[in-house]
C-alpha cells in the first residue's frame, strides 16, 4: 500500500460505485452546458408548449363541432312537393349544419363547383319526385298492413317507382367517422319523414281522417332520451374537454422528445475527446450518465410542470378549455417521474448506440413518434387494429398516458393507476439494461 | 532499487478484423524521471500504445505494469497514478478553463480547497490567469493546447502521457509546454511523450524510442543514438531508420 500512498496525491476516489462529489461536479458541469444553449432551452420548453397550444386547438374545434363551428352543408332540392321542403327543415333542425339551400332553378348544376364555392364540406341533392315517392310508398305500405296484417314485411315488393336516390357529395378531407356521423344524420331525417308518411297514411285509412297534430308528435318524436355520463372514478359528472385529453398526451410527448437533445449530448461527449479523458480517470462513466439522468429528469419535469400551468392558466384567456388538474397531486407527481425518467432513459440509450447525432436525432425523433402512435397518442388504443393492440403495451407512452388518463379523465387516484406505473418501471428497467449492454460492448464502463 | 514506471513484457495487441498496426511480443521499460520519447511515422502504433497504457484499449496478451501495477488488474483506481494528455482538445468548449479544470480536478478525487489552489496555480504557470472564465470556444490554439495539459496534469501525476501535446501552436506556445514539463519532470513527473517534431526530441527527451510498424527499431538517448548512426540531427537519423516512402 505505501507504493499507492506516495503515488496518489489524493486517495478519496472509490474503485467502484458512485463518489457524491464527482456526481454532483458533473450534475452542476450539466447544468451550466445546459444552461448555456440558449437555442437547445428554446426547443426543450417552447415548441413542447407551441405544440400542446395547437394541438388542442385544432382537436378543441372538433369538440365544439356541434355547438358553435357547424359543418357547413349544401342542399340542392329538386323535389317540388312539401317532403324536400320538410326534409330540409328537419336537417337544419338536427343543429350540426350551417345550412345553405341552393337556387333550385338550375336543372344541372356542377356541385363540386358550387362547394368549392360556397366552401361546403357536405351537399345533399334531394331528387324531383320525393315527395311523391315518399308519400306512394307510404300508401302502398299502409295499404298492403291492413289488407294483411300477418304477412312478411320482407315479402312486400316494392310496388313504387323509385326516382334518383338522395345524393351526398362529401369533401375528400373528411375522414371515415366523421363522414359516416354525417351520413346517419342525414339519414335519421329522411327515416322521420318517411315514418312521418307512413302513420299519417295508417291513421287517415284506419279512422278516416287525418292525424291530430299532437298525437303524431307523440308517435314519431317521443323517443327515451339517453344522457351521457362519463366514467368517473371521483363521481364527478364534468364532461372530459379537449383540454383534458390532449394536454397529457401531447405532454408526455414532448418528454420522451428529449431524446433530440439528451441523445445529441450523450453522442457529442462520445465523440469530442471527453469521453476519452474520462475513460482515463479514476471513477466511472457511470456518473456522466446518473448525472443527465438527473439533469435531464428534472427538465422533463419542468415541461410538464409549465404545461399543465399553462393548460391550467392560459388556456381559458386564449379561448381553450380550462385543463383540470387531477385531485391527486401526489399520483399526478408520481406518474410525471416515472415518465420523465423513462424518457431520459430512452434517450440515454439512443444516445449509447448511435454512433453520430444525426444517427441519434433521426432514429429518436422517428422512434418517438412511432411509439407515440402504437402507444394511443396519436389514435386512441380503442381503435387500433388488434395486432396493433399488442404492440401498443411496449410502448412506455401507452403506459404513461394510461396513468395520466386515470388520473386527468377518470378522476382516480395513485392506486388506480400502479399498474400502469409498474409497467412503466418495468419497461425503464428494460431500457436500462439495453443500455448496460451496450455501455460494456463499447468498453465505456 | 527503484521501480520502472512503466514495464511492457510480451504484449500482444491487435485491431479487430486486422485494421491498423499490431504488437507481438512488445517489450519496453521506462524507469521513473524519464523524459520518454515516443517517434515514429503515422501508423508506427505511437498512439496505440499509449492508448494501451492508458487503458483505452483492453490486450489479451502480456503485461503492462505502470509504478508495479498490472493494468489490467486495476481497472479504475490505478488511473489515479497517471495524467493523460489526449491529442484532441478534450474539454468542453461551453465551459471556462476555471469550470473544466474544477469538474475534471472533482473526477480525480480532489476537494474544493485542493481544485482552487491547483487551477489558479496552473492557470498562473500556463499564462492563463486572465482568460481563466472565459468560454473555451473563443480560445486560439496555443490556449486550448494549454487548457489540454492543465487538465492532464491537475492532480499532480507522477506520470504523464502526453500524446502530440504541441501539435499546431505557435512557436511561443510550443516554448512554455515544453519549458512546463521540464519543470514537473524536476519535480519527480515521469514523462512519455509522442510527437513527430523531431526536433523536440533533441530539447525535452532524455530517452526515446523510434518506433515503426508495431516494433521499436531504436531506443536510447538522442545523442547516443545520433552518435551510434553518425547523425548530427534527428531528423536525419529518423529519415535513415523509418525510410522516406509517405506514411498515411
């Protein structure tokens, strides 16, 4: 040992294991680098919020659909009798469109032109002859009921004429769903009207004169109305916002985007003659990563904490949803943690294995997102294909926004949502040991 | 008897997939005090060999001993013995000569008072007092090359590897480093050195070794070499046992 002793000028570093001291040097060297760039700060904290601003707008409009940005719609009625008329006054009445009735003096108009015109989404061509055909068919129905009442409906032929049918055009950006909500609309108004057709034409052939106005009120329009309650595990009522849906999501998004930076960072140190000095010191490489482990955690915790002030704060005074903070701050603490650190994780490993910070940046960016898009951010995890329904349980966003959803939606609390942060933890774990591997291939540790 | 700083027996090294220069039962000794010499032409295994020493890069074959202590045991710790000085800046750029030499003083173990005392001493012999907080990336060469050694030599290593620590500065720079390591080299500082200014051999080295293709072709003073090849310079001897082809 004397040798050692007159060698060492000092003799406090550990053979093994982690020195406070040096971990806290590089903790504070971190910082400053961090600090410094002022461009990397910018793109770590604003664009995360830029972001989370837009998205929510956009998805807030959607939201609103029905209330105050209604799908603006094109009627063009060629029927000349009441039932188009009827038809168009029952659509304007479902209250989802901005109604524009067309000149109707036109024999062949160029629809796709007129929307573009008019900037309609929907036009809807009622042919001539719909009334007619409306009220034959209820006729040739009632008649057919009452000469005998047992006989197969699926047996009656269609003894009426069919004239062109109802044409919806549709603009192409409208996507499936949305299209199909339109469509059956559209088709409950039709289905009033010829319902309407057909117990007039029962009542008048039954008792021999027209309907009271007020009894066929109650046959066609006193349907059991159905209220809609969200699941909540608080018992709370409040009706989820975009506010409360996106912010999370997009949130955690922007965490596990650390990867830009933090990947960046772990690749310039391997590549610039740091890690060379560093390898021929007496401590660890191991503090260089639990020391951006703990920086780079804490920025992931400040993101989200900004966010959801911002979502909390600012969001009402630029007109969007207020976003509810969950009741259980220890749970929404908890999950913010975990996810942060998964993230960095993440990053650390890119970081490990890529050898270039192109490699880094293009592989992080890309890898993020498609872990965002298995994980639900992007579509929610209900209505991916079952394969991908699989897949979506290795994403660590699935797991997180899972949490978040528990706690932001739901209403629940920290033991409703340990699951998900198990797993979570698991899959950082798994991150952890990918990265070990590959620290010890590349004889950094 | 004292102990050799540095004692290679029967080194056996080579790159993966047989890139760049190999070692096959390499022997070298370096005794303590020495100002060590390593030349050679690009691709001789100067660097290869100092990264083997280092611990940069892992051998399967032989012994490395630096001060009696077998590298290969020690893995971590024994770095504590040695300064290395890599011919890339290796610093970080956003930080001042101050912060780099703090954070790096913290890895070698010191405390506070002992990376106060030892940055304001280097930064006062290195001509560096005045610049001590400013950001690296606006240095010139000659500084960042000064910065470089400072950090190489923070805690006081009784040896210390310097790889082509006066590459690309002024004459004047080139000048102080040199005057710097003569003077730890009094101060009981082992010194192995590489370069190709072959001219610095002549002013620093009391030993040196010219190296060629993995294997040491000459290894003694400056002048009994020039003498033992009747050279005047050591440019001359070093064209006379390395040959003039390029070397790239």
């Amino acid at each position: 040992m004397k040798i050692w002793k007159d060698y060492f000028w000092h003799s406090q570093v550990k053979d093994s294991g982690i020195d406070m001291r040096i971990l806290k040097a590089t903790i504070i060297k971190d910082l400053k680098i961090l600090l410094r760039d002022r461009l990397g700060l910018f793109l770590i904290f604003f664009m995360p919020i830029l972001l989370v601003i837009v998205i929510t707008s956009v998805q807030n409009s959607t939201f609103e659909l029905v209330n105050n940005n209604k799908i603006s719609l094109l009627v063009y009625n060629k029927d000349q009798g009441p039932l188009g008329a009827a038809l168009t006054e029952g659509i304007r009445k479902i209250g989802l469109f901005r109604l524009q009735v067309s000149d109707t003096t036109q024999k062949n108009p160029d629809i796709p032109a007129r929307m573009h015109d008019q900037d309609a989404l929907v036009a809807l061509i009622i042919p001539a002859g719909f009334t007619e055909y409306i009220q034959n068919k209820a006729e040739d129905i009632a008649s057919r009921a009452l000469k005998d009442p047992d006989s197969d409906s699926r047996n009656l032929s269609p003894s009426v004429p069919l004239p062109d049918s109802l044409q919806m055009y549709y603009h192409p950006v409208m996507q499936a769903t949305f299209r199909q909500s339109v469509e059956g609309s559209l088709r409950s108004a039709v289905q009033v009207i010829q319902g309407q057709a057909i117990v007039k034409k029962l009542y008048e052939a039954v008792n021999q004169k027209e309907i009271p106005q007020d009894l066929e009120k109650q046959i066609l329009f006193s349907q059991l109305p159905i209220s809609e309650i969200p699941v909540s595990r608080s018992g709370s009522r409040t009706v989820p916002n975009a506010s409360q849906h996106n912010v999370p999501a997009w949130t955690l998004f922007a965490m596990f985007f650390i990867v830009i930076s933090l990947g960046g960072a772990v690749v310039k140190e391997k590549n610039s003659g740091s890690l060379i000095r560093l390898k021929t010191l007496p401590a660890s490489y191991l503090h260089a990563l639990y020391s951006k482990q703990f920086v780079y955690g804490m920025v992931t915790m400040l993101q989200a904490a900004v966010i959801f002030v911002i979502g909390n704060k600012l969001f009402p005074l630029i007109g969007l949803p207020v976003l509810h903070l969950p009741k259980d701050i220890l749970g929404l603490f908890i999950v913010t943690i975990v996810s942060g650190y998964c993230a960095v994780n993440y990053a650390i490993c890119v970081g490990v294995y890529a050898r270039t910070a192109e490699q880094s940046n293009g592989f992080g960016a890309i890898s993020v997102l498609i872990l965002a898009a298995i994980g639900g951010l992007l579509v929610p995890s209900f209505a991916m294909p079952s394969h991908l329904q699989k897949m979506l349980q290795v994403s660590p966003l699935h797991w997180a926004l899972e949490a978040y959803y528990g706690l932001f939606l739901e209403g629940g609390k920290l033991k409703d949502i340990w699951m998900n942060i198990i797993s979570l933890l698991v899959i950082t774990g798994l991150i952890q040991l990918v990265t070990l591997y590959g620290l010890k291939k590349k004889n950094l540790i | 008897m004292s102990i050799p700083a540095i004692t290679i027996q029967k080194l056996a090294f080579h790159y993966p997939r047989s890139e760049g220069v190999c070692f096959e039962n390499f022997n070298l000794e370096i005794q303590a005090g020495e100002r060590f010499g390593l030349f050679g032409p690009n691709g001789a295994g100067k660097t290869t060999l100092i990264h083997l020493m280092t611990g940069l890069l892992k051998y399967r074959e032989g012994s490395i001993r630096l001060l009696g202590h077998e590298i290969s045991r020690h893995p971590k710790s024994i770095n504590s013995l040695f300064g290395f000085v890599p011919q890339d800046f290796s610093y970080y750029p956003e930080l001042s000569p101050r912060e780099n030499l703090a954070f790096y003083g913290a890895w070698y173990g010191l405390d506070r008072k002992q990376i106060k005392t030892r940055t304001d001493e280097l930064l006062e012999v290195l001509g560096l007092s005045d610049v001590g907080d400013r950001f690296l990336q606006s240095f010139s060469g000659g500084m960042k090359r000064r910065v470089n050694l400072a950090i190489g030599v923070m805690h006081r290593p009784k040896l210390l590897f310097l790889d082509e620590p006066t590459v690309g500065v002024d004459v004047q720079s080139r000048h102080n480093i040199i005057e710097y390591l003569k003077s730890q080299n009094k101060s009981g500082t082992t010194l192995v050195y590489t370069s190709h200014q072959m001219e610095e051999a002549a002013i620093l080295c009391n030993k040196i070794a010219l190296m060629d293709d993995g294997k040491i072709i000459a290894h003694d003073s400056p002048e009994a070499l020039m003498q033992k090849h009747g050279y005047e310079d050591m440019e001359g001897l070093f064209l006379a046992l390395t040959g003039k082809r390029f070397r790239d």
